[in-house]
C-alpha cells in the first residue's frame, strides 16, 4: 500500500560527528604512536591487540551513526516506524487510542525506554507524535516534519 506520508531522519547534528570523529582521531593516534613509533601512549598504555580493539570500536560506532535512520510511513492501514537497523513496527489504525503531534521535554537520541511519553524514538529535535495504543502502551516517534503530519494523523482519525 502506498504510504500517505514518509519521513527519513538521521543523525545530522554537527557536534554529534565532531565528537565522534574526535575520538576516531585521537584513537588513531595513540595506535600509529604506539604501533609505528614504538611510544607506548598513556601512564598506563594498552597492549597492542587491546589498542587496536580499542580503535576499531569508535569506527565501529561513527559506521552504525551513519547507517541508523529513523523512517515513519502512515497510510490508510497503519503508522509505520523503522529504526534501522534496529528497531521495525506497524501500528494498526484500529488499535490506537490517540495519536497527536506534541512538543516534548528533551529525552535523549535514539531509542528511549520506559520514559513518560512510554518508548521514544528520537534522532534529533522536541516535536513528534505521541501514540497511545488501546493496550495502554504509549510510543513517541520524532518528526521534522509536525505541520504535515499533523494534517496526515487527523485525517486519519477523522474516518
């Protein structure tokens, strides 16, 4: 089915890849001092095979940062919400209570658990909207785009 309304986020913030590259720089130069220059690096210095794991880690994490993306779809059947890699659900329409677009307090990036607005997933800013399920499970998925999907979820619930 074709989706009504889809939204892509992904972590763009400019101090969010400055400390990541940061530590990906500094963890390359105490490897290269070390394994190149014969200077162990530290009071205390690793040996070589943890220095190398200890690299390869902060690579590992600035990849994941650049692969993670949050999508949201609605359509006449459902709110969709991806956190690739981690995190795939659907939302059936009959099943929500309430949806509405809100400012919210600052909770955190990525994907928040057992807060007040229940699981949040979150890749920047304060507006997304707020889904209460039948059930009672609450969830909050973050948007750039409130204006439009306000528009989307109302028609939505008006039907």
């Amino acid at each position: 089915m074709e989706a009504e309304f889809k939204e892509k986020q992904k972590f763009t913030q400019w101090w969010l890849w400055l400390f990541l590259i940061g530590i990906g720089i500094f963890q390359v130069f105490a490897l290269s001092s070390q394994l190149i220059k014969g200077e162990y690096f530290g009071d205390k210095p690793m040996s070589n095979i943890v220095l190398i794991i200890f690299t390869i880690i902060p690579f590992g994490i600035i990849i994941l940062f650049w692969y993670i993306k949050l999508e949201t779809e609605i359509d006449k059947k459902e709110i969709r919400v991806k956190f690739t890699p981690l995190v795939k659900k659907a939302f059936r329409w009959e099943d929500i209570k309430t949806a509405t677009v809100i400012q919210y307090k600052f909770v955190g990036y990525g994907i928040r658990l057992f807060t007040s607005y229940g699981t949040v997933y979150n890749t920047k800013g304060n507006m997304g909207l707020a889904i209460e399920l039948k059930s009672g499970e609450k969830i909050l998925i973050g948007t750039q785009r409130a204006d439009e999907l306000t528009k989307n979820i109302e028609k939505h619930l008006d039907q």
